[in-house]
C-alpha cells in the first residue's frame, strides 16, 4: 500500500524508500517506463518492469496499456485500434459470466499496429489462451459480488488464461518492487477486483490526457464501450498448491485508487476463501514494510471486531479467535501486541488475558470502522458441475 500522499492529479505517488531519502537509488530501481497511459488515466510508474525489450525497448517514455486487458503498446494508433475492438472489460450481469460470448474481436485486437504486444514472450493469442482478446467479456468467472459497494470478484486460471495473467503480471510489476513471477503464471489463481462505477472513471479514446485520436465519432463508440461494464482497479494471487497454506502471494491496489478501502476488501476475500476451503493460512511472507501495515491494519480490525462482539463473561481464547478469523495464531498474538492490549496476568489458567476496554479504546483512537469489508453471502454459489462446486472445496 502506499503512504497517505498523491501527486496533482489524484494518484498516489510512490512510496518513499531508504534509497529515495539520502541517497540516489541505483539504476536497477529506476523506471524502464516513464509514463503509463491506462484509459484516460496518466500514471507514473515506481519500479521497473519486465516488458520484452524487443517491443518496447529497454526505456520507453510512454506506454499505452488497455485497461481491460492489459495489453500493451509504444504506438498511440494501435492502442486506439485495440480499444475499439477489445473483449476484455468485465461485463456487469444479474449473474454469474457463464457466456463464452461471441469471437468478433478475435485477431483483430492486434489491427493498426504490428508493435500491439499480448504477451512479453510474444506467444500472441497462442498457447490455446481464451484472455479477453477471444471471447466476449473478461475471462474466469465472477464469484464474489457486493451490490452495495459496487464491486465483483473474479478468479482467473492463470494457466487457462496465460496471456491475461502474463500482461496484468507486468502491469503489476510498475507498482511492485518485488513480484519476480510474470511468465509463468499457470501455477496461480488471480483474483481480479472489479469496481462497477469507479473513482476516478476510466474511459478510452483519449489517452493520456489529450494524447487520443480520433474523431468525435469513435470517441462516442469506446466511451459508449465502457459504459457497458465495470473497471479493473486491483487483484490478488495465489499458488494454486502452497506447501505453506499461504492464502496469498501478491496483492496490489492500481494507483488511481488506493486509499479506498480496496486492498482491505481483498484480503478479506482471501481469508473467507481460506474458511470456506477449510484451509487456515495467511499471505506469503516475509511481507515488506508496506505489506505489513496493511496486514497488521487488516487483523487489527478483524481480531477487534469479534472481540468486542463475543460475550464478555465468556472466556475467549487465541484458539476461538483463530477459528473464526482463520488468522494463524502467531499473526493474532503479535498483532494484538502490537495494539497493546494483552495484559499479562494470570486468569482461568492463562498467563495472560486480553482487556476488552484497551481493545475498545484502540478502535476509538484509530477511527477504525469495524464492518466487515467482505459480504459473506456475496460470494455466488454455483450449481453442481460449475465452478468446481462447493462439495468439491469442502472435501
């Protein structure tokens, strides 16, 4: 997550870091990509990302990148070319995406522009992928929807969907200091969050803030385009077999919109998919510094939340905690250290007790608002033969 401070056009800027205070950060650090173009969005990358030299160079000042399916270019026509004919933004249904939808953008996301990149090692549509530039509508399914918050959940196989997993996996990597998995994504789950009407709005057609083309005409076409669904605006994977039960292995809010509650809606989603597969973990660790307030932010308020709400002449153990939380129990006693909370005194056998009063007293001081950021009956239940069917999970 990134610390409470945006530059003049709205998006967070990058966190500072030892290498940015006194000293001059070594080239390694340095942005290959200056300059993002995503809709009418304009972001300034943190980090460097793995984007095949081959096609957009070894530094490139700007980048157009789709913002529905993450493919990329270093040409304004065949970025404008691609919007008018790609199948990849999230179509918002009364229901879950079972339509394979039509093949009309098909190879002609790639018209107007041989430079038009789907994946970084250049297998195009190959690979038997079925990403966004196949079929009609995002790929995966949607399983997770909270009409109140605007906001859908989508899991997508990154081995059934390489090209989608490999181009968000670079665009992640501009924010992420980190993430070293790009290529290889058929081993990971991504869960994809998806905003209904988002904060700022992303439209295509003029790119960058007046660097679009286009007459008024085609304008109106990809605007009326994305009036149709929701955006894009972070995810979160997952090893698909971790020997660590990690619930977690990387998880990013795209800058636009951090600060928005949004990253703490995704690791909700990963701990009530955790109880519901009946599998108790947390995310891959070691986390980095940023990682770590937010995790400790995020257990904070859910150890608070069903401490204050648990009888308060009944004794409540780490171990209830751990079952209803499905937080493990060296993160809950390091977190509730970190709160300040714990009293060591001995009481009903225990060497130490939790005062339910500091515990109240830290929700006051913070401000935290304690709701439940993920909706339990949001998640969509899927007939038997769909979706792997929860029979399957509870196995």
């Amino acid at each position: 997550m990134a610390p409470n401070t945006t530059t003049s056009n709205g998006t967070p800027s990058k966190p500072v870091s030892k290498h940015s205070k006194d000293t001059k950060r070594p080239s390694s650090l340095d942005p290959n990509v200056l300059e993002v173009v995503f809709g009418t969005l304009l972001i300034k990358p943190w980090y460097p990302s793995f984007y095949p030299e081959e096609l957009v160079g070894r530094r490139i000042e700007r980048l157009y990148v789709c913002q529905w399916c993450f493919k990329y270019s270093k040409e304004l026509m065949g970025f404008l070319g691609h919007l008018k004919c790609c199948g990849g933004q999230p179509v918002i249904r009364g229901g879950p995406d079972g339509d394979e939808g039509g093949n009309e953008v098909g190879s002609g996301s790639r018209r107007g522009s041989k430079s038009w990149s789907g994946s970084g090692n250049g297998s195009g549509n190959g690979n038997g992928d079925k990403s966004a530039s196949e079929k009609a509508g995002m790929p995966g399914e949607e399983i997770y929807r909270d009409e109140a918050r605007g906001i859908s959940l989508w899991e997508i196989d990154g081995e059934e969907h390489k090209l989608y997993a490999q181009n968000l996996s670079l665009f992640a990597k501009l924010f992420l200091d980190t993430k070293s998995v790009f290529y290889d994504v058929t081993t990971f789950l991504y869960y994809v969050l998806v905003a209904h009407d988002p904060q700022p709005g992303v439209n295509p057609g003029v790119g960058g803030g007046g660097t679009g083309g286009g007459g008024r005409d085609e304008q109106a076409q990809t605007q009326t385009q994305a009036q149709k669904g929701g955006q894009v605006v972070g995810f979160f994977s997952k090893e698909k077999m971790s020997w660590d039960n990690n619930n977690l292995a990387c998880i990013l809010v795209f800058p636009p919109w951090q600060k928005q509650g949004l990253g703490q809606i995704l690791m909700g989603a990963s701990y009530e998919m955790s109880k519901r597969e009946g599998r108790l973990g947390g995310p891959e660790k070691p986390l980095s510094e940023l990682g770590r307030r937010a995790y400790v932010h995020y257990w904070a308020t859910t150890l608070a939340r069903v401490i204050l709400a648990f009888p308060s002449r009944k004794p409540l153990s780490v171990l209830d905690l751990r079952n209803e939380t499905y937080i493990v129990p060296e993160d809950i006693i390091a977190t509730l250290q970190a709160m300040e909370v714990i009293e060591h005194r001995k009481r009903g056998g225990a060497d130490a007790v939790i005062n339910k009063a500091k515990v109240r007293e830290w929700v006051e001081r913070n401000m935290v608002d304690l709701r439940n950021p993920v909706d339990p009956e949001g998640f969509i239940e899927f007939e038997e033969g769909e979706g792997g069917g929860d029979e399957e999970m509870e196995e």
